[in-house]
C-alpha cells in the first residue's frame, strides 16, 4: 500500500511536468496568468516541469531504494506542505476570487503531503 501512494504522487507529479513541458501557457492559464514571453514559458518549463519531473523520478526511487525511501517521501510532503502553507498565506492577504483552482490545489497539495507522510 505504501509503494501505491508514493506512485500516485509520482504520477501526479509526472503529470505536471510533462504537462509544463509540453503546454507551459496553458498549464499556468488555469490561474488567470498569461505567458506572452519565451522567458515567460521557459520558466514555467523549468519549475513546474522540470521540478516536477524531478521530484516524479525520486518518488520513483523511493519505491524501489529502501534506504533513500523516507528521505524522499519526508522532503517531498515537507515540499508540498510548504507549497499549501503558501497558499494559506496568500488567502489570508487576498480571497481568491473562486474554489478552483487555488483552493483545489491548496486541498490537493494537502492531502498529498498527509498521505506521504502516513506512509512514511
């Protein structure tokens, strides 16, 4: 059951970078924001698509390397903890303006660092 809930992170992360990679201005659209720039879309490419795909390969590891394992699975919730925290913080400053995307991700994001850290 643990090696489940790590690939479904995994996948979820995968999803997003390979996502990023491919459709940068789309991906980021879904916020309202707009990409007019190559300097724009290559950022994007880069934190949410290569990072994503990162953090996707180590998870992968961690199904497969017990002695890395819970040092994966441990910076990754802390990293998707930080990523719902932050968010938080943004809505104590500004409401958001509807339910999705940022409370969705927010819920997500939760939920994801909680099911990484029960299995940990």
């Amino acid at each position: 059951m643990d090696q489940v809930v790590i690939a479904v992170v995994a996948v979820f992360f995968a999803g997003m970078g390979i996502y990023a990679l491919a459709a940068p201005a789309s991906l980021i659209a879904t916020f309202g924001i707009t990409l007019p720039t190559a300097d724009g879309r290559n950022e994007v490419r880069a934190v949410y698509g290569g990072f994503g795909l990162a953090v996707a390969a180590a998870l992968a590891l961690a199904c497969y390397d017990v002695g890395l394992r819970d040092g994966i699975v441990l910076t990754v919730a802390l990293a998707l903890a930080g990523m719902a925290a932050g968010r938080v913080v943004s809505m104590a400053v500004e409401r958001p303006s509807r339910f999705y995307p940022t409370v969705f991700y927010l819920l997500v994001e939760a939920v994801l660092a909680a099911a990484l850290l029960a299995v940990r």
